[in-house]
C-alpha cells in the first residue's frame, strides 16, 4: 500500500521529470490491483535490456515468436518493426476461447505470463484437447510460480517453465 500511495502521489520521482510525456507501465495486479508505473526513456532501455538479457540466456533467438499475455501491448521495438522478435500480445481480459485461438496462431516459440494467466489457459487447453506448437521457452513472471502451476504449464506446453519473479515498480 505504500509503495503503490507512493508511485500514484508522485512522491517517487524527482519533480524536475515532466511526467505528462512518460508512458505508463501497467503491473500485474497481483498484490491487489494493477497500477501504472512511469519510466522515462533511460528506465524503459534498462528494462528492456534486462528482460532481452534473461531470455537470450535462456535460449531466445531473434528469429523467435513470442506470445504474450499482457495487457496493454508494449510498443514494437526497432527489431519488431523490421519484422523480428515478433510478439502477439493476448490481452488476459479476452474470453479464454479467444485467448486459446491466438496463442494457437501465433505458433510461438516463446510463451510468456503470470502464472495465474498461464495455468488457466493451459488447463484449457488438456481440456479441449487443443495443441499449440509446443514452445522451447516458457517465461513466468509477476507472481511466485508454484508447483501446481508449474505441473500444468509443463502437461500442456511441454516445456518447463521458467520463474522469473520481479516487480515493475
């Protein structure tokens, strides 16, 4: 409750930053509700380079497709714009149907959510009986990943997922 008083106060920023041109970063939810976290420039490379790190060492390639669920997409980066590192992004908040039908179609080597998103979609999938592509990688972030959620990504995806426990604040 502080740290989330302090972020929508203000109090956390230097108040020569003008914040009316600083894109707002949505966190999971998890601890209560989602809130918005700016980062100016500088913040928002050092945080992409720190996710781009942990999945290179974690067998990403450039050529891979990732799908996403988070919701609101992030803005392509260059490499995306020049048709790299392609991410569908599948926003948690769509019916399960339609989130099952784009991670489906987005034939993604990369999966990526929380694993309260994750586990849902994956115990939807065993039962219908639908088969992605199976991902060489499978990120879980925002929330501790436990072994029930492990055991069902795993069953569906057939990749042991990742834990990668961090918070955008």
């Amino acid at each position: 409750d502080r740290v989330r008083q302090a972020v929508e106060s203000g109090e956390l920023l230097t108040r020569a930053v003008d914040t009316s041109s600083l894109p707002g970063y949505p966190t999971s939810g998890t601890s209560g509700r989602p809130m918005r976290v700016l980062r100016g420039p500088v913040e928002a490379r050092l945080w992409r380079a720190a996710g781009l790190r942990m999945l290179l060492e974690n067998g990403y390639r450039w050529r891979h497709a990732t799908a996403q669920f988070e919701s609101p997409p992030a803005e392509p980066h260059v490499l995306q714009r020049l048709g790299l590192a392609r991410t569908t992004w599948i926003p948690p908040t769509l019916t399960l149907d339609d989130q099952l039908a784009r991670l489906i179609a987005a034939r993604a080597h990369v999966v990526v959510g929380t694993p309260t998103v994750l586990r849902r979609v994956c115990r939807a999938l065993v039962e219908r009986d639908a088969r992605p592509m199976q991902p060489g990688l499978v990120v879980c972030q925002g929330e501790i990943l436990d072994a029930g959620s492990r055991a069902a990504i795993h069953g569906a995806l057939g990749s042991d997922p990742i834990s990668v426990y961090g918070l955008t604040e």
